[in-house]
C-alpha cells in the first residue's frame, strides 16, 4: 500500500520464527507479537488490511474511498476475505505446499476446496460485470482482497473454476508495487495429531 | 448499533436454516447468503462489523471516529477480533454448550481456550489502563468486539484469569441498546467426523 501511495517509508524486517517479535520493544507496537506493525508520527497499528484501510483514507489517491459508500464497500470486501477466504486458503496452501510433501491431507485440502468454493463464486459473480471490486477503479478493496489471495497462486491453486477471479487476481498481483509477493517462500510444520491441525486452523 | 445511534429501522428476520437466505430476492442484498444484511437507499452491505463502522463513520455520535487516527484504531481493533478471537471462542462455546452435551470435547475445549489465552491476555493488558478501547469512550470498536464476545457469555465461560476484560464486557453487554443478546439461543450439530470439525471451524 506505501508503494502504491508512492511514500517513502523504513521497512524493518522482523523475524517472527526466533523471538524477534516478542522483544519489550517490538510488543510495544504490536502488543499481539505478530508481523506486520505500522508505527509513524506515534500511531502504532496492528492488523495489515487496518492499516491499508487506515492509509487509504489517509492518503487521497485513486486507492481511497471518495465518499462513505465507497468506503462501506472498500470495508465489507476486507471484512469478507477474514472471514471468508483467509483461514480456508491457508489450508488448502499448507495441503498443496507448505506443508512437507509426504505430510500433505488430500481429505484436508479437499475441506478446504469446498469451503472456498462459495465465497469464490460469489467473487467470480461479482466480477463478472465490473473489472474490479469497488468502483471500477483499483482500490484499497482490491489490494487487500487480492493480498490474502496471493496464497492461491503461490499455492497454484486451480482457479479454471472462477475464470473472473483469475484475470482480476492476475491485474492486481502484476501491479508493480506487488512485485514483493513473487519472492515469498515458506514452510509450515504439520503439527503432528488433528487435534492439531484443528488447532493450528481455527 | 442502529439502536445505540437512535435510528429507526426496519428489522426483517431472515431463517438461515430453512433456505431463506438462499433466495434470489435475498441473494441480491447479499450473494453470501447469510445473515446479517443491510440495506438502505440502494446501498446493501454484508459483514456485520463493517456495516456498525460504516454507521458509525456516517452518523455523527460519541461511537463514530472522531479522526483518521481514532477510525483507524477502531479498525484495528474490529479486524484483530475476527482475526484472534471469532474462530477459537465459537470452538470453545461449542464445546462448552453448542453442541449436545454428549458431544462435547474436552480436548478441543483446551485448545480453545489455549489459542484465546494469548489475545485475551492482549486485551486485559489493554484494558487496564483504559475502560474502553479506543479515546476513553464507549465507541463503534468496544461495540463491535464485544458483540463478537457475547458468545463467551453465552457459553459462561470462567473470564477470571482476564478480569479486565470481564469488567469491560459487563459495560459493553449492560448498555441498554444491547439487552437484544440475552436471548439469543441456538445449538450446532456436532459433525459426525474430525474432518468435519475442522471444516466447521476453519
């Protein structure tokens, strides 16, 4: 989002895997000991799609809402992809990638397939007469939506199903500001009973 | 919110256990087909948190954001309670009341409350140097957290060990325009599977 904004800003990288985000100093910005944290001119923010929204409104560029309806929107879609999208995707990623090969769940990433099968539908309705979420323009919608689904490509989750949700993802991710994404790379540990998977998940 | 904020409205009660929210006319207010919607003057909303900011951002009152500061905090704090606390306190009441008392268990119970101990010990450390979440006021983040949260009084579950919180939730349910809560009654079917359950909350 500061990229798309165009402002300048001081990346620190912290590592969350060594304890790195939970020093004294990091809980004081983010007292949840998670990554990402904002902190400028004493406002410390927690939650990433918060703070895009928060720079959005802040900052007035294409990106922002223009009025309290486009801004309504801007907000359902971000609630939408939480509470829709987000834990699902992660399973289905960790069933098709992140987890270790010989520990992958083809029953587990089938769950996951049928649970994102309807809001993803709902997506590709959506997108099937307009280009992008809110507006017809690229917002803050679009870059929070697209943001959580970039699991589905780094995943190379088959989305022929939803061929409106593929070419809108594919215009949001190949926006210069989001090279970033193309270079991530992780492992999840499958946690070794259900119980926790269900609670790794939940 | 509509009652915190003195608004009339129509309040259309919709079953989402008998198909009601599968229907085309309900489908065009929202295509999740869940429970709630909004609808007002040819805007519809889905995502019950983001239709209580964008009342909150469009009538003026002592819950709306006062600032883009303020807002953004409200945000944060509305995304952080879907994010940590919705999924693990919903496994937690099912297994304290939801499901049939024979169905419960104990183990997924603990690693519910496992998974809440972190963000709810975020939110007492919050809460005790602050009543109330955001700008030492009652407002649209304290509203939207706790209604999440009516779920822990529902399921009676022992706050002891987070009694700010305790004392913050008994403020936010007490306010007259809450009282609705108290009523509210519901069982879920156990799924038959450990697939299931993962399914159910993921």
């Amino acid at each position: 989002m500061l990229k798309e904004l165009g402002i300048e800003f001081e990346h620190v990288p912290v590592n969350f895997t060594d304890g790195s985000t939970h020093t004294p100093e990091f809980l004081k910005i983010n007292p949840n000991g998670r990554v990402p944290a904002y902190e400028s001119d004493g406002l410390c923010l927690f939650e990433s799609l918060a703070i895009n929204l928060y720079l959005a409104r802040k900052h007035d560029s294409p990106l922002s809402p223009a009025n309290l309806e486009e801004d309504a929107l801007m907000t359902q879609w971000t609630h939408w992809v939480i509470t829709e999208i987000e834990k699902p995707l992660l399973l289905a990623a960790a069933n098709l990638i992140l987890f270790d090969e010989d520990k992958r769940s083809l029953a587990e990433l089938e769950i996951a397939l049928k649970k994102l099968a309807r809001p993803l539908g709902v997506l590709n309705q959506h997108l099937s007469e307009r280009r992008y979420l809110v507006a017809e323009r690229f917002t803050v919608a679009d870059l929070n939506v697209s943001a959580v689904m970039t699991l589905a490509r780094l995943a190379a989750l088959d989305m022929s199903a939803w061929p409106n949700v593929d070419r809108w993802l594919e215009a949001c991710l190949e926006r210069p500001a989001a090279a970033d994404w193309k270079v991530i790379s992780f492992k999840i540990p499958r946690p070794e009973t259900d119980l926790g998977v269900l609670a790794m998940f939940v």
